[in-house]
C-alpha cells in the first residue's frame, strides 16, 4: 500500500483545507494510475493508496522553504515499476501540476524501496 505525504506550505491562500483534502483525493487516483505495474501485486486502485497532509510549520521544519507543495510517495520496489521510474515521475508531476493553480511551487519524489504490508 503506497504512502503519500503532502506537505502544504499554509502560508499560501490556495492551500485551504478544502483544497487539500480534494486534491488528496484525486491525488490517490492519479498515483494508483502512475505507479500500477505488471509484477505480482503491483496492481493499484486509489482504495491502496493512503494520504497524509501536513502542514510545513516553520519552528518544526527545517529547509524546504522554497517550495508550496511537497508530495513525497513511498511505494514497494517492483521490477517493472523500477525499470521505468523517471517517466513515472513525469507522469505524476504533470498530472500534479494540472490538479494545482500555476502559482504554486513544489515537487513530487517517488521513493521505491524493498517493504512488507500485511493486514490484520
């Protein structure tokens, strides 16, 4: 189940709770689509996908500054979606860019890693 942590820089009038929460949801949509793969349980629906929203405090947070929006995702190493990563990261960042107003400065950073997700 991939973990993605959005850090909105408050300070920005655009970035309401409302916003945020709306773009949380299509951003679990647009990250099912960007990083669903063909290898064992590579497949993804926006149901796997968990959202965080923090706020960037300036006393808590350190370096950063520059940027409005940060999304970090931190997904399971596959092979397939390994070999293709940066496009996936292009992909991901221009359906981020469509979903924000043009003002907005930020990135996205797609972290793959070797990782177990059992339920319980």
């Amino acid at each position: 189940m991939p973990l993605i942590v959005v850090t909105a820089n408050r300070h920005r009038q655009e970035l309401t709770d409302d916003f945020l929460f709306m773009f949380g949801q299509q951003l679990r949509t647009d990250i099912a689509e960007t990083l669903t793969c063909t290898d064992p349980g590579g497949q993804l629906t926006a149901e796997d996908i968990e959202v965080k929203i923090e706020d960037r405090v300036p006393k808590r947070s350190i370096g950063g500054e520059k940027y409005d929006l940060q999304v970090t995702v931190f997904a399971n190493d596959y092979p397939s979606r390994k070999a293709n990563l940066a496009e996936r990261g292009k992909q991901l960042k221009e359906r981020v860019r469509h979903a924000l107003p043009q003002t907005l400065h930020g990135f996205v950073w797609i972290l793959l890693s070797p990782a177990a997700f059992e339920e319980f």
